[in-house]
C-alpha cells in the first residue's frame, strides 16, 4: 500500500463522471448532450458542470451548430483526453495489480 | 483511492465503453421504407408486363427510388444532429454505398443493356446480401446473417429462373427478407431504448 503513489492519478479524472464522460466519447465519433446524460446517468446540470471542467482541461472539445435551425452542441473527445483517459486505467491497473 | 474503487472504476470505463460502441441508430425504418417501396415497383413492373401495357416501367421505378432516396436523405439530415460512433458510420456509408450501386446498375445498366431487364434483380439480390451481412457483424445480429444468405441462394434462383419470372419471386423476397427484418430491427431497437439495462 505505501508504495503506491498517489499523486499520479490526473486531478481533472478524480471525478468518476467526468472519467464516465471521456470513456463515452473515447468510442464515438462526436456526441450530443442528450447521449453522455444516458451514458453518463447524471442531471443537466452535473453534467454541464464537468463537460466545462473536461473542457478547460483540454480533454474535451465542443463545437456548436444550428440544424435544421435547431441549436445543437456536440462534444469530442481530444488527443490529451484520450492520453489522459489511457494513462488513468494503466494507473488503476497498476493499484489493482499492486 | 483504494483497490476496491480501482476495480469499480475500471468496471465503469468498461461499461460505459461498451455501452457507448453499442449505441445505434434505428435503421428499421429505412430498411422497411425502402422494401415497400420497391415491392411496390416490382409488382407494378410485374402487372405492366403481363397486362402487355409495357416491358418494364422505368416510371414507377424512377419514383419509387425518388421516393426512396428522398426519404433517406431527409432522415439522413436528421440524424446529422445526433450522437455518431463508428458503428453508425460504417452502417450508413455501407447503405448508402449498396443504394448508390444498385440504383446505378438498375438504371444505367439495363437502359444502356448491357444487363437484362430481368437480371436486375437476381443482381441487386447479391448487393442487398451484401449490406445484410455486413450489419450482421457490425451490430452482432447473428439472424441478419441469415437474411443475407436468403438473398444471395434468392439470387442463384432467379439466376437459374431467368426471365421476368424472376420479379415476383424478387417482390416476394423483398417483403420476406426486407421489410419483415426491417420492422424486427425496429423492433429491437425501440426494446433497446425502453430496456432497464440500457438506462
């Protein structure tokens, strides 16, 4: 147990939402907020709190568009998010495997 | 964090990875637009050319695709405003690759002749097994597969039948092997949406 630093684990993904957000856009292309709200199973709100934290850190990226003059946001997932996600499930591994 | 939470963690990033690959669209209703409409052709086509009134009508054939493609793209637009993975993306471009094929051989290959009139339909019976086989693998249906094989020994048939006799065993298998698979995947997908498990 001591052995096991602690301070490796990304700040941004200590939160199991935000870490349930990047592993749901890790295998779409890009997603609507309807869809992360199903994946995710959180409020309007929770979720738009985190997607902005994703958002600063980089690992998520929005794009807004109207279709069929209907406003639409869409979320991606970055190349650092992505980074950071893989990274995250090696460090559980390793506390798993410890 | 302990390994306790780990596990959970890890449990999660999985479920919600699978979750998320698993999201689809409902192609049930294209599938089964797409087969009425054409049986509608087939059997139109069929009647004209019994009744002696023509030998193949190309104008209930231009609708009908006109129709068909008409429905597609407008739901196709519709569909831009939703959450895309891969999945979704190699089932739509399949489609309309399938559709793009067909529609070019049915028309520009019988009116320039160099395919018979009758031979249409043994021919797009191949592409249509085609798209069926390879949603089969995509959405892990393993029924689709069958569907797809129905289409390409539907297609050996009509082969062998030759002749315009080929379109109402082509109508018939347009109702069996399209519309009825596509209604069940509308089926499944509205089951899909209203599982606990999904939610």
């Amino acid at each position: 147990m001591t052995d096991f630093d602690y301070k490796q684990f990304d700040d941004t993904l200590q939160s199991r939402i935000r870490v349930a957000i990047t592993a749901a856009l890790v295998s779409v292309v890009e997603a609507d907020f309807n869809f992360l709200k199903d994946m995710v199973k959180t409020t309007d709100g929770n979720l738009s709190t985190h997607l902005r934290k994703l958002e600063d850190a980089g690992y998520v990226s929005m794009k807004k568009k109207f279709v069929n003059r209907k406003p639409q946001t869409k979320y991606k997932i970055t190349e650092k998010g992505r980074r950071a996600l893989t990274e995250h499930i090696n460090i559980l591994e390793k506390l798993i495997k410890k | 964090m302990d390994q306790q939470r780990a596990i959970e963690e890890i449990a999660l990033i999985k479920r919600v990875i699978e979750e998320s690959r698993e999201f689809t669209f409902n192609i049930g209703k294209n599938i089964t637009v797409w087969g009425v409409l054409i049986s509608i052709a087939i059997f139109a086509s069929y009647a004209a050319i019994v009744t002696g009134l023509s030998r193949m009508d190309v104008w209930i054939w231009v609708v009908m695709i006109g129709a068909g493609w008409t429905y597609s793209i407008v739901t196709g637009i519709r569909r831009r405003s939703e959450t895309e993975n891969f999945g979704i993306r190699i089932i739509s471009t399949l489609w309309t690759s399938c559709g793009i094929a067909m529609t070019i051989l049915g028309f520009a290959g019988t009116t320039s002749g160099a395919i018979a009139d009758w031979a249409v339909a043994p021919v797009l019976s191949t592409i249509i097994g085609v798209g069926f086989a390879v949603t089969s693998m995509i959405q892990k249906l393993r029924w689709v597969m069958s569907v797809a094989i129905a289409w390409w020994l539907g297609s050996l048939v009509m082969f062998l039948v030759k002749g315009y006799e080929t379109l109402p065993i082509f109508g018939v298998m347009m109702i069996l092997f399209m519309v009825v698979p596509g209604i069940a995947f509308h089926r499944q997908w509205k089951n899909k949406q209203i599982s606990p498990e999904t939610k």
